[in-house]
C-alpha cells in the first residue's frame, strides 16, 4: 500500500526550492564579506610620475587643515590630515631612497593648533633627514595653508594661485534682538561671568571685547613671526603690512616676496631634482588600500571648502 505524502511533481517542487536557497545560503556564506566598521588599511606606495631609484615623495594637504578625523561610519574611519601628514612623513624618514619631498597645497586654512602641528612635523622631519622640501600651492594656499607652506625650503605658486589672508579672526553673532522679537529669552546658569563670551544671546562688554583682540592679536603676532623667520628676504617690519588679512594672486605673492617662484608642478619636480642632486627621480604618493593614485594631480579624500580661517573657535 502505498504511503500518504506529497504528490510526486509537488516534491520534485519542493526539492528544487531547497536546492535553490542552499546554494544562496553557502554562497552569501562563503562568497560575501563586508566589514562595515573596518579602520583604514597602512599606507601603500605608488609611483604617479618619473623613473629612477630615487624617491620624491608628494604630500597632498588638500581640503580644511584639522587635526578633527575625516570621516566615520559605514566604512570605518579616515584619519585626520594631521595623522596621516605625520603618518607619510614617519615612513618617509625611514627610507633612504625618498630624497625630497613636494607639499601640494590646495586649502583656505584650519585651525591654527592643526597648521602649527604639521608645521613642526615638517620642520622635524627636515632635521631628521635633512632633505628639501618645497611647497607647492595650487588653487588656494590661504591662512592656515600658508602657516604650512612657511615651513619648506621654498614656495612655489601656480600662475592662478589664490594665497594670503594672513591673520585670525573670530566669528560671533548678536541673535539678542532677534530673540526678543519672537519671545525667547535666554536663561543661561553658569559659574564664571566671561563662561558665555561667545554666546550669541548677548553682545559683548568692552571688557570681552579686548579680551578676544589680546587672544587675536598672540596669535597674529606668532603667525607674522613665524612668517619672518622663515622667509629670509622680508623682515618682520616687511610682514606686518602684508599679514592684514588681504588675499593675493601669484604675481603679487612674488612681488612681496611671499612666495619664490610662479610655475607649475611640473616645474616644482624638476626643483626638487636639482635641490637634491638628482638626474632622474620618480615622484611617489602614500595613500590607503583601493585609493586609487594616477599621476601627480591625483587627489585625497576630504578636498571640500568652507569658508574656515586661520583660527576656529568654538
């Protein structure tokens, strides 16, 4: 007697439709992996431009100079410029064949910590292998980018440059009157009266006032120094008129003597070589796995502008 069950065709069915998703199920298994929180891989070299034993190593500071990380969330984490700039000079002083190094410049600035740090890890990193190092800015070298640039042996802009803006600034708004008119009143608490001094609730007393121009004018007075130092044919007194914030082209940055030289990358290179001694050098840029590197106006991640100068507050 034959016994109950399905009917021959509806297990044949069935049978199929198991078959179908074990082989999903072991492939989704076996074939697919997707590590949604992985942080960014070590550094890899590629060769963008040139031939020869010899290195030139190409640092891109494109984007806003913070030491803030530049990215969190389904796929990991990037590191901050100022991380990963310490990062690429850390594995460059270890290898012999990198024998200069070119700062490619496209930023309006950041805050000054983050400038004044890479500053000094380039100001270090020249002690320790006592290599050249020029500074290439592209279409904006402005403020904080200009604090950077300050620390290579030479700067070289490019024809259409935008450069300057020497100074720090804090922004604050006075929204009191605005609040009256819609009704709301501010009832902040707090311990110590000059707690609030940015609030924007309230204007500011004369005493705040002088307060935040004091902080200004230390760190204006750093960056116009800083300025002097490094650039060997302005004196400070030469500075001074220079840092009231105003922005320059390339031909005028030269003629001020701000900047060394008007060119092209290109031209930058060829720099580099003759600073080094070299006939022939190929130019190479560090960058994380899977970011792809071409040539030598390939760019990192993070190169969007706001409207940011030498010095945020928060």
């Amino acid at each position: 007697m034959k016994k109950p069950g399905l009917p021959s065709d509806r297990r044949k069915y069935v049978k199929t439709i198991l078959t179908l998703m074990s082989i999903l199920f072991l492939a989704g298994c076996t074939c697919f992996s997707i590590p949604l929180m992985q942080r960014e891989g070590k550094l890899e070299e590629t060769v963008v431009s040139g031939k020869g034993k010899d290195k030139i190593l190409l640092v891109d500071i494109s984007g806003v100079i913070s030491s803030k990380e530049q990215g969190r969330g389904l796929f990991g984490e990037r590191a901050s410029m100022v991380s990963r700039v310490r990062e690429e000079l850390e594995k460059a002083s270890k290898d012999e064949r990198v024998r200069g190094v070119i700062l490619r410049l496209n930023t309006p600035g950041g805050t000054i910590t983050a400038s004044d740090i890479i500053y000094q890890e380039i100001k270090r990193f020249k002690r320790e292998r006592n290599l050249p190092v020029v500074a290439c800015m592209m279409e904006l070298a402005t403020s904080g980018g200009y604090y950077v640039a300050t620390a290579a042996d030479a700067i070289v802009a490019h024809p259409t440059t935008v450069t300057g803006s020497l100074g720090a600034i804090a922004i604050k708004f006075n929204a009191e009157g605005l609040m009256e008119k819609i009704g709301i009143e501010d009832e902040t608490i707090m311990a110590g009266d000059k707690k609030d001094l940015f609030s924007p609730l309230r204007p500011l007393t004369e005493e705040e006032r002088v307060i935040i121009q004091d902080m200004l004018n230390e760190f204006h007075q750093r960056f116009i120094s800083l300025i002097a130092e490094n650039r060997k044919t302005l004196s400070l007194e030469q500075v001074k008129p220079l840092a009231d914030g105003r922005v320059y082209t390339a031909d005028q940055a030269l003629k001020n003597g701000l900047v060394d030289e008007v060119g092209y990358l290109d031209d930058v290179i060829e720099m580099v070589k003759g600073k080094a001694g070299l006939e022939k050098a190929k130019v190479v840029m560090y960058h994380r796995p899977y970011s792809y590197k071409s040539n030598i106006y390939s760019q990192m991640r993070g190169t969007e502008f706001k409207n940011l100068n030498l010095i945020n507050l928060d």
